[in-house]
C-alpha cells in the first residue's frame, strides 16, 4: 500500500480528482500479529524450559516482556489506521480524515481553495488547504518533500478543474 494514492474520475463529464494520503508502515497487521505469534511461542517454550530446569522466577519476566513487546505492536497497528482523502469536484474541495473509529470532513468551495506548504522540501512545515480564512492540515505523517510533491500536485489539480469548468 503506498503512502499517497490518486485518481482522477470523470463520471458523466464531471471531472473529479481523489488523492489518498496514508502513513508508511514498515508491515501490514497480519506480519505484525505473526510475528507476535511468533515471539510468543518462543518465549513460552524457552520459559517453560527455564522453569524446568529450576529457574521458574525468570518465567515471569518473560511474561511481562511479550505482554509490553505485543502492546507495542497492537499500538503501532492502530497509529498507522489514519487514511486522509482529498476529493477535488468542479464545486468543492472535500477534505475527510478517518482515524480508529472517528471520521472528521471540512469542505471548501473549489474556486478559492489552493494548497499552502509553509516549509521547504528540507524543513517540515504544515500542509494545508485553504480557502475564505478557514484551514485544515493535512498529511501530518508525511515528510517535508512529500508534503512539497503533495502540495504542487493539489493545486496543479485545483488549476486544471477550475479551467475545465465552465463560468457560470
């Protein structure tokens, strides 16, 4: 799964441009829980061979350490659940950010929204979409290039449906 995704939709002559932004993970869930399955019974096996040959204190410990080690990864799981969509239509810019269990959405009119990225590709800075005074940041997780790439894309998108759109 890539960090940022888009496509473009033309449904009807309706031209719409849909950019995902989701934060790198080093492995999916399912590795993740294998590999916890994994320590897990190698710490049960290496305890219960310590316990038998008489160093049941130690057990314990090795306890602890899979519970603390298996916390860590659920933690890590459930950070990285964060998928942030902006959709670009002829009429709005709609801006959804979906975290655990929680989805939040801000739109902006297309016509006065543009992409600010107050950093350079070396220095991070926030990544927003602006529009009438009002501002979301977005792709928090990404790096300051990224953000940059991102930023130029967004409004190289933002031009080109505003061009594609007939005045009213």
């Amino acid at each position: 799964m890539r960090t940022i995704d888009i496509s473009e939709q033309n449904e009807d002559g309706l031209q719409a441009f849909v950019m995902t932004l989701r934060p790198r993970r080093s492995a999916d869930p399912r590795v993740a829980y294998m590999l916890c399955g994994t320590l897990g019974f190698i710490w049960m096996s290496a305890g219960i061979m310590l316990t038998v040959m008489g160093g049941w204190p130690v057990f314990g410990f090795f306890g602890a350490e899979f519970i603390f080690i298996a916390y860590m990864v659920r933690l890590f799981i459930h950070r990285t659940q964060v998928v942030e969509t902006v959709e670009i239509t002829p009429t709005d810019v709609l801006v959804t950010r979906r975290e655990l269990a929680v989805e939040s959405s801000q739109t902006f009119q297309t016509y006065w929204a543009q992409a600010d990225f107050s950093g350079s590709p070396t220095q991070n800075g926030a990544l927003e979409i602006r529009s009438h005074g009002n501002a979301i940041e977005i792709g928090t997780f990404l790096s300051a290039a990224e953000k940059q790439r991102t930023a130029n894309t967004l409004n190289s998108a933002l031009r080109r449906i505003k061009d594609l759109t007939p005045d009213a």
